[in-house]
C-alpha cells in the first residue's frame, strides 16, 4: 500500500464521517433557545413547537436546536454554524438576539430567519412573530385580584423591557379593576432563568406579605416556593400544574406549534415572507394552563367570559380611561391602546408603586 | 488508615504532563457520558475537538472564531496567572473585564457620532484604566486594612454587573430604541470599531493584544527582576521579605498588571464582537480564565494552548448540540471533567496515599 492510496482511504474515511448536518432534499428548521429546554418555560414551549413541526412533516423536515445559547456573539456563532450546516429556516427565540440574527441574515439571503419577541427588521429575510401575552396577563390579574387576600401581589420580572412592563401593567390593571387595594411589589432577576433567584424572590415577596405569586421568569422554582409556603401563583409559558399542583392557580401557555407549522410550511410551498405578526388569544398563540380546582366556579366563568371577549374583540385589557403612574393621562375614557405604543411601553400604570430600574 | 502524604519532591515532568493526561482522561470520560446519552461518543469528541477546525463545513468560519473566544480568555488569564504565581489571589478578574467594557463603551458613546482617529485609541486607554482601578480596589484594600483579597475582588463582580445593568438601561442606553436597554452597536460606528484587522479572520485588536501579553508576561517572568520577585514570593514567601521583596508593592502590581488586562479584555470585546453594552454582556470569560490560567500550568504558553483548547470546547460543543442533539448541560459537564480531571491529576503528583497500621492521634 502506498502512501497516497492510505491518504486517499484516510481522506475518504475523514469526508465521510463528516457527513452534512442533514440530508439534501428535506427542508432544514435550526432553533436557538435562550435557556435549557428542560426549564419547562419559554424554551420548553418552544422546542415543544419544534417537536410539532417534526410530527406535522415526518421526514419531509429535518429539525435541529441548540440551547442556552447567550444573547451576543455566541448567538451570532450558533446562527452562522446553522446556516453553514444547511438550515433552510432559523427561529431564534430570544428578544436579545436581533443584531445578531439581522448581522446573519445579511450574510445568508437566501436563508429564512424568524425572531420571536424582537424589533429589529432590517434585512428582507427577518420575520418577526410575537404573542400578546399581555391578553393572558390581563385574565391572570384578575383572578389573582379575586383570590388575594392580602392585598399584596408579589411579581417576579426579568429585564425591564417593554413586553415585561406591559404584563405588568395589564395585570395590575386587572386586578385593580376587581380589588381597588391591591398592591403590587416587583422584584427585577435579570434573568429569563434561574432559579435560585427566582426562587430567592419569591421567598422575599412571601415574606412581605405577598399571598399570590406572579412571575415573568422561565422557571418553575417560584411556584414550589410558593406551595411550601401555602400561598398560590401562575405558571409561566407552559402548563406547571405538576410541579406545584396546590398552588399553580392556573397559568399563561405559549402555543408556538401552529406558527412554526405554518412557516415552515411556506419555506415548503416557496411563499415566506417576511412578516411581522402579533397573535393573541383569538389566534391560538396565547392559551391557559387548567384552572385549579379553587378557584370558585363564578370566577372561572368570569375568567373565560374575559378569554371569550378578548378573543372576539369587544374587550382590550388597555381600555381607557387610564393615567399614567404620575398621573398624566394616558387613555381617554373608551380610547383602546394602539400597538405601537404597547410594544414600546416604558411606563407604569398609575396606582404601581414602584419604579421601573433605570 | 490511610493517610496523605505530600511528596518532598513532586515529578517535573509530571507537571507539564498532567494537562495532557487531563484532556485524554476527559475525552474517555466524556465519551462514556455521550454513550449513556446514547450519542456517538467518536463523533462527540470529533465534532468537539476536530470539526471546528478541520471541517471543511465549518472549519472556514469556526478558525476565527476560536481566536475571537479564546483572546480574551487568553489575555485576562496572563495577568491572573502573574498573581496566582505569587500567592495573591484575584478572582474578581470577571468585574474588572466588565467595568473595562464600561469605560471603553462610555469614551466611545461620548464622542458618537463624530469620527476621529484619535477615539479608538483613547478607548483603549479607557478600558485599560478601567480594569485597573476596579483590580486597584481590593489590592488597597488588602494593603491598607489587610482584608482578604479573594472576597473583595469575587464581590466586586457583583457590583459590576448591577453598575453593567444600571448603564445598559440608563446613561448608556441608546437614545434611539426607545424603551429596549443596551447601547449603541460600535460596530457600526466606524471610529469605535474593534473590526477584524484582515476581514473574517477574526484578527481583531483584541488577538493582537493577547499575544502581546502573552510575550510581554513570558519575558517578565524568566527574564525580568519583577519575574523573580513574584516567583519567590509565591515559593517561599518569608525568604523573600528578607530579599527586599515588598509585598505590598507585589499585591499592587500583581492587581494592576491583571486589572489593565482585563479591563483591555472587556474592552476589545465590548467595541467588536459584541458590538452592545447588554445587561449580559458579561459571559463568565473572567471566571473561565481562572481555569484557564491553572490548565496552562500558570505559564503564558501554556495558556495560549489552555485557552484555545477552551476556546474549542466552546465552539465545539455548539457544534455537537447542533449535530447530534446533545445536551448544552452534557458540554458544561464535559468542561468541568477537565479541570476536575487536572486537580487530580496534580493531586495525586503532589501527595502519595500512605496506608498505616492502627489509628493514629
């Protein structure tokens, strides 16, 4: 044997173990996913989107993902590495991630990118898709309003951006309009995940005297703090009755499966385009996790009647007369919030008594 | 009963030889791990170590990517391992590297939208000061009121994240996104761009200085009297009192030199890569740098090759969660055998077990 034939079986061997990311004739969908899909929130429902689209298409789809990817350049390296291995579409399902997917996007124009939650659309190959998950918000806050009996809500928030501040304010809106005393303290984490925090904020508003627990955070570990502590909270992104079935009063659930079915689909069909869409509760894209078996049968019929009139319009969780927390007027009597402002809100309702962190 | 034993004379060469014994044992340890995940452990560890620079897929665009996460690792923990090598301890090197982002931003954010040449430059300046007067707090404070410098450096990281947050939603927000934190990008403001000095080859300002670093340390330390100095305090501190030593001056050098590193670190990645201050900006590289330091045998060549081949287990691992699905927490495990495979490894050529006959007092 000589030298070239073992380079030439060393060559073949290294090229065929270095086989491509996916086969040629199935569409490629990449995923990036800000936490672990084991937080069984944001990322969890997200992959469980995934995991439809793979059931919808069988072997006509080639899915693949990769997790707890940091908002900035490792984001900008996973997008590019997707890309080179083939991917036909990329969902990055991170509010941080649009500089980077926008940087990515104008190196592969040929590739299809889809932000979730983000703002930033300056290449013609970026869709945007966001949820309104204030609509959910807003059906929480009013439960919580009905089953607090201190007056105190307790809200664990991330990071101080729009889509947290209007969850907020359409909760406390909510539970207002049903408990005049209610009063809201808001812990900042910083963080779409992790628990320990989550769990350390959670303890501190039990401690002051919060009786229900809300949370803008990924994790399940406010809702267990919450029933060790005997007091009740929702879950966040995906059904959590399981992990705290005493206390988890019922939750917000992100429906993400029909969107990215739809999506890919169009990359199928050769018609993507570059859409920018808000879905709501009338959508599909905003549900409920199951109610728990305290709430009073009026008050669950109360909660869907809310569901009922979102989803056909005659209800909007931002309907004046609404001031803003220092006191100048926002929304005239009637005047229903226009889109643009919500997803640039950087301000409280009046009656919160705290300060956005800036 | 067994006993420990340290060794009067641990093996030289057992020294050099431990990293490599290391990442042999994590790649069988890791690809027992990848097996019981059901995974491929031949492909894990090829998609880990080979693919992101062989691959004729990826290799064209993970090459410089590795420099692009390794200089930074590189260049915090050449100054970290000048201190570790004299006993004085920082472990704050992940604040430093975050207020140096700080001010480097801040200079940049200062004079936008006016193009200069001058700016960049300043910026490094920025960022280097940064760096040192953030490392400057714990060594005062361990000088003058001798408190103990591993807890005020590790502290003060905290207190750099929230001032990193405090920026990111207020002075150094950008003025034009209403609403949303994080800055400006400085990528795409020319005068403040830390861009690839060779296009898509990832040699930016940053590489440039961690080479630099690398040579400047290495010189230091076998050629320079400062060198000597850190070596004998670290190896036996009491002679080098008598040698006219001040350990004052040491814990304010060993501080500083780290400090400005740092600071230059966080700076160059700030004005390139990431391009944004971001509430997470900071992405542990000052915390990895510590293993880095300890990996590379506190040798700046040796670092060079640590954090590089950290750097690849970076890249790698997205790599192998891409390709076969595999876990992100299965990469971080992977990560950790490493180090843990080392400390054994050093460990066991430090000390010898000792079997003795009866219980002892």
């Amino acid at each position: 044997m000589t030298l070239k034939t073992i380079l030439g079986a060393a060559t073949a061997l290294g090229l065929a173990l270095a086989a491509p990311a996916f086969a040629q004739d199935q569409t490629k969908v990449g995923f990036i996913y800000v936490g672990p899909i084991g937080d069984h929130g944001w990322s969890y429902t997200h992959d469980q989107g995934r995991l439809a689209v793979e059931a919808e298409f069988g072997d006509a789809v080639e899915t693949t993902y990769v997790e707890t990817v940091a908002e900035g350049p490792d984001a900008e390296r996973v997008m590019t590495q997707m890309a080179l291995g083939g991917a036909d579409i990329i969902f990055a399902t991170s509010f941080g991630y649009g500089p980077e997917m926008n940087n990515v996007a104008e190196r592969f124009p040929d590739i299809k990118f889809e932000h979730a939650t983000g703002y930033i659309q300056e290449q013609p190959n970026v869709a945007l898709y966001n949820a309104r998950f204030y609509e959910g918000r807003a059906v929480i806050g009013h439960i919580a309003g009905k089953m607090n009996e201190s007056n105190k809500v307790g809200y664990i928030a991330s990071f101080p951006i729009p889509e947290v501040i209007m969850g907020i304010n359409a909760a406390y809106l909510a539970a207002k309009a049903v408990n005049p005393d209610v009063e809201f303290s808001i812990i900042w984490a910083y963080s779409w995940y992790d628990p320990a925090q989550e769990a350390a904020a959670a303890e501190a508003l039990i401690e002051q005297g919060a009786d229900i627990i809300m949370q803008h955070t990924d994790s399940t570990a406010p809702l267990t703090v919450a029933q060790d502590a005997g007091v009740m909270g929702f879950g966040q992104a995906s059904d959590m009755s399981g992990f705290a079935p005493e206390a988890h009063l019922t939750g917000i659930v992100d429906v993400w499966a029909p969107y990215y079915i739809e999506r890919v689909q169009a990359v199928m069909d050769g018609t993507w385009e570059p859409v920018n869409v808000w879905h709501g509760i009338d959508e599909g894209m905003v549900g409920f996790a199951p109610f728990n078996d305290k709430i009073p049968a009026e008050l669950v019929a109360e909660a869907e009647g809310m569901i009922a009139a979102i989803a056909d319009g005659s209800y909007h969780p931002f309907t004046g007369p609404i001031n803003r927390q220092d006191g100048t007027p926002w929304l005239a009597e009637g005047e229903v919030a226009d889109d643009g402002t919500l997803l640039g809100m950087d301000f409280y309702v009046e009656g919160i008594t705290s300060e956005i962190p800036n | 009963m067994i006993q420990l034993e340290k060794r009067l004379a641990p093996s030289k060469r057992a020294q050099y030889l431990n990293p490599f014994l290391a990442v042999a044992l994590t790649m069988v340890a890791g690809g027992l791990m990848f097996a019981v995940l059901g995974k491929d452990p031949l492909a894990a560890i090829r998609l880990i170590f080979f693919d992101p620079i062989f691959s004729e897929q990826f290799g064209s665009y993970s090459r410089p990517q590795l420099l692009i996460k390794s200089a930074p690792l590189i260049l915090i923990a050449v100054g970290l391992a000048i201190g570790f090598r004299a006993g004085i301890w920082n472990i704050g090197a992940e604040g430093q590297y975050i207020i140096g982002a700080l001010c480097g931003a801040g200079v940049a954010l200062a004079f936008y939208p006016m193009e200069g040449w001058f700016i960049f430059p300043l910026m490094v300046v920025a960022g280097a000061l940064g760096g040192f007067l953030w490392a400057m707090i714990p060594a005062i404070l361990k000088t003058r009121f001798n408190t103990n410098e591993i807890l005020v450096s590790l502290l003060l990281v905290y207190v750099a994240e929230k001032l990193l947050a405090g920026m990111a939603l207020g002075l150094l927000r950008n003025p034009d996104v209403a609403g949303f934190p994080g800055s400006r990008d400085l990528r795409r403001y020319e005068s403040a761009h830390n861009a690839d000095l060779i296009a898509n080859t990832g040699m930016h300002w940053g590489v440039v200085a961690a080479m630099i670093a690398v040579i400047l340390a290495y010189v230091m330390m076998t050629r320079h009297s400062l060198g000597y100095q850190v070596r004998l305090a670290g190896q036996a501190p009491r002679a080098a009192r008598f040698a006219g030593v001040s350990p004052t001056r040491l814990v304010v050098v060993c501080f500083g030199i780290a400090g400005v590193l740092a600071g230059l670190a966080g700076m160059f990645e700030v004005s390139g890569p990431s391009g944004q201050v971001r509430i997470d900006f900071a992405s542990g590289y000052g915390f990895t740098a510590i293993i880095v330091a300890f990996l590379g045998r506190l040798n700046p060549i040796g670092i060079v090759l640590a954090g590089l081949l950290l750097g690849l287990t970076y890249i790698g691992g997205e790599l192998s969660q891409m390709m076969l699905q595999l876990p992100g927490a299965a990469i971080q495990v992977f990560q950790g055998m490493l180090l843990f495979f080392l400390l054994a490894l050093d460990f066991q050529t430090n000390y010898r077990l000792k079997l003795t006959k009866g219980a002892r007092a």
